[in-house]
C-alpha cells in the first residue's frame, strides 16, 4: 500500500516544514507546464491529494488514525453456518379479510397558510446568495494556498487556484514563485470575480461556483411561487415541499463554500 507520506518521499515522522519543502519540490518536477509526461501529470495529482491530506493538522491526524487501524486490523474468525433445518409443515394462515378503505379529500387550506409563511423564510437564503454575488463586492490581498487542474465538459485544461479569500479556475499560466494574488471578491461567500497578479497582470477567471447559483436562482423562483395568490392550496402545499429540498441543497452547498474558505 502505497501512503501519503510515501508519494512525497517523507517519513511518517516528518515536520510540516518538511512536507511543504517536498510538496514544492515534487510540483516543479511533475507540473504539467514543466512536462508533457501523461505519468508525470498523474503523480501531480497525486502529490496534491497527499498534500492536502498531510498539510492540515487535523486532516493528518485523522489519516494517521486510519493508517494505524489498517495496519493492525485482523480478519474476523469466519463462524460456520448451521446446519441447515428440515421446515415443519405448517397450513397457511387464514386470509385476512380487510374492509374497503376509502380515502378522504383533504383540506390543505391550514397547510397552505404553513405552506405561505415557510416560503417567505426559504426566500431569505438565495436574496442572500444572489446580493453577496451581485452586489457586495471588495478589493483583497490574498495568500495562495494550493492549486491543481481540472477540465470542464468541454476538456478545456483550467489551472484550480485556492487562495485565503476564495478560489478559481483561469486558462493563464500562473508563475510558480506567486505568493499573493490581489482578487475582487465578494464579502460573505468568497465567490471570486476578477485575478490580477501583484504586477498588475489579469487573468482571465472562470467560475468554480456556477452549481450554487444555479440552485439559488431555483429555490428564489419556488419559493416565490409560494406567495402566488392564483395557484391552489394543494400546488402551494407541494411547491414548498420541493423548495425545502432545494434549500437544504443551497444551504450545505453553501456551507461547504464557506467552510473552505475558513480551510484556506
């Protein structure tokens, strides 16, 4: 089994500064700009997924924790089967005759009036999203924290930069010796609108976040069809138990975003 601490060439004793020094040395070996190796860009891969997992404290605790129970698992005794048993002959049960269940009409004119003053708290989620991404907007110095590569559904090759305030796709090569990038960001989910490089330099961004507006801008519109006045009481009813889905997925999408953000 090949482990983190052996991908960066590193002992399991090793200091942060250590797998940081390994971690540098290893990206300049194996970075796709540096070699147009296919293996090459495979081990880069990999030295990033080891250095995620070693750099954080917590994070390497935990796989430690991992490594020392896999190391000392044993295989569980398998336990014979019994013998299998001869069943008894039993007669059937006698059928159960069950009275004709009619269903009633129900009244959702009290569910709807829930259905109304629910949809109005749901709204405040996406206003939120929506007026941290359109309109809170700040200048900021952020440290570089790590970065990778990825492709879209098109395979077009993007350079994943993770920051202090935020993180984002760009086509541009980013010089290995950045430290600081200076980022136009919004205040509260560190959604990243413009890159500039500490020279001045643009880079061209590409958004890592679309999925999150893309559901915001869903549950904006049905939790704003639970406050029509000309749909039934069953629609709105069933409308709010769809926007509530969509809100538990805008809230941990949410959070996620700013949970990487206090990562970083």
């Amino acid at each position: 089994m090949k482990t983190h601490y052996a991908i960066l060439g590193i002992s399991e004793q090793a200091s942060p500064n250590d797998i940081r020094r390994a971690y540098r040395r290893l990206v300049l070996l194996t970075h796709p700009d540096r070699t147009p190796d296919p293996d090459a860009h495979q081990r880069f891969l990999a030295v990033n997924e080891a250095y995620e997992a070693l750099n954080d404290p917590s994070r390497r605790y935990f796989y430690d924790t991992q490594l020392r129970e896999l190391r000392t698992r044993v295989r569980p005794v398998p336990v014979p089967a019994p013998p299998p048993t001869r069943a008894s002959r039993r007669p059937p049960p006698p059928p159960i005759w069950r009275r004709r269940y009619v269903p009633q009409k129900l009244d959702f004119a009290t569910y709807a009036r829930v259905a109304r003053q629910w949809g109005r708290c749901l709204l405040v989620l996406p206003l939120v999203i929506l007026l941290d991404y359109f309109v809170l907007r700040h200048y900021v110095i952020a440290d570089f924290a790590r970065f990778g590569t990825s492709r879209d559904g098109a395979g077009q090759l993007y350079n994943w930069i993770a920051t202090s305030h935020g993180e984002f796709n760009t086509t541009a090569a980013v010089p290995l010796a950045t430290i600081v990038f200076r980022l136009k960001t919004s205040v509260l989910f560190q959604f990243v609108h413009e890159a500039y490089l500490l020279d001045g330099t643009a880079l061209p961004v590409h958004p890592v976040f679309s999925s999150l507006l893309v559901f915001a801008f869903l549950l904006l519109l049905l939790a704003g069809a639970t406050q029509l006045s000309r749909i039934s009481d069953a629609t709105r009813v069933n409308v709010a138990i769809v926007a509530t889905v969509v809100g538990v997925i805008v809230l941990l999408m949410a959070l996620t975003q700013v949970q990487l953000h206090f990562l970083h």
